[in-house]
C-alpha cells in the first residue's frame, strides 16, 4: 500500500496520527534527507506538496493519503474521504482589501483556489475576475493588484496586520483521509483496516484533547 503525506505545516501531525494508528512511519532522520520515498512495515509513503495529494490518489499513483478540503474542491477530486482529522482546522474566506467593498462583477480575485472560487462566484451570480497566485495572496490585496482575495484564514492576524477585511464565508476546511475508489474496490480489506485505524487514532486524538 501507498500512502501520500503532506509536506509542510500538517505533515508533523499527520504522521502523529498513523503512528497512534500503529503504522511505522518514517522518523526524524528519515525526514531530514532529501527522499521523497520510503517503506516501512510494508509500506510505501511518499511525500509530495500539499495540492498534490488529491491528484497522486486519484489517478491511482498512491492508494490514500492525507488532504485538505480546500485541494480535494480546488481537484474535484472524488476519491473518498472516510475519515475527517481533528486538527488544522480554518475557513475559506473571501477578504477585502482596504475600504474595498462588498464583492461586486467588477471585482478582481486573487486565489490560489481559481475553481473553487468560480463557483463559489457562480452561486452568487457575479463574474468578477479572478487572478491566480501561488504565493502570499494578501500582499495583492495590500498593493492594489486586486480588490479581494479568496483565501484560507487561520487566525487571521495577517489580515489584521494589513488591515484587510473579511467579508464572507466561503467553506470551512479540514484535512481528511482520502482513499482511492479503485484501491477500496480491489483491495478492500486492507483499506478498511486503513479507515477503521485511522478512525481509532483520530477518536484517541480527540479525548487527549478533551
């Protein structure tokens, strides 16, 4: 089995949880090397960026993997999603620039989610413009590139920082198992042992918190 795990900011606690769930996981000198591929107890995890996830497990290139709302939307990626993880939890955001106004057609969009912001603009029947970035989508809002960015919010202190404004509510968002159909078709035993792991470690999770 393969499994795809997020680098960056989630990849800690993702980790975190397959270890609870009894998985041997890569550990910190693993990590530190420049491998992207590594097996252990009989399986093969591999770590790409984030809004890869939901591409390797849906063209079939890694069996599950671990993803946010956000990159499953932004792919309209149909893998399932079994199991929702307690942790890294934010919203989509629509945010305004300084004094900019409710969101309007001549509006212009910065995102990093150009899909997912069409149609959140489709529901409201507005066409505004939408430029996508892959960087810091606040600093276009800052400098007047665009009105409005399309944004997930945390804590929200850079937008506070920058004065930015948010306007409305997008989606809210959380990482979640996701687990290719095939594979669940094919190889269902295995899977389920998967899902229903990840379910205990996540529920473990969640008491040591309470």
């Amino acid at each position: 089995m393969r499994i795809a795990i997020p680098k960056g900011r989630l990849q800690d606690k993702v980790l975190a949880t397959f270890a609870t769930a009894g998985y041997e996981v890569p550990d910190d000198a693993d990590l530190h090397t420049r491998k992207l591929v590594f097996t252990r107890g009989g399986i093969e995890w591999i770590f790409v960026k984030d809004c890869d996830v939901p591409v390797y497990v849906e063209h079939g290139a890694a069996d599950a993997g671990v993803a946010g709302l956000d990159q499953i939307l932004e792919h309209e990626c149909s893998a399932y999603q079994p199991v929702e993880l307690p942790y890294g939890r934010c919203r989509m955001m629509v945010i305004g620039a300084p004094g900019a106004p409710r969101l309007a057609n001549d509006a212009r969009i910065a995102t990093k989610y150009p899909r997912v912001s069409r149609q959140f603009l489709d529901s409201r029947g507005l066409r505004a413009e939408i430029i996508p970035l892959g960087g810091s989508v606040e600093l276009a809002a800052v400098l007047n590139l665009t009105t409005h960015v399309i944004d997930l919010v945390e804590t929200g202190e850079t937008a506070r920082v920058h004065k930015l404004e948010m306007q409305d509510f997008v989606a809210e968002i959380t990482p979640r198992l996701i687990v290719s159909k095939n594979v669940y078709r094919t190889n269902n035993q295995q899977i389920r042992a998967l899902i229903a792991r990840i379910e205990e470690a996540k529920n473990a999770e969640l008491q040591s918190i309470a």
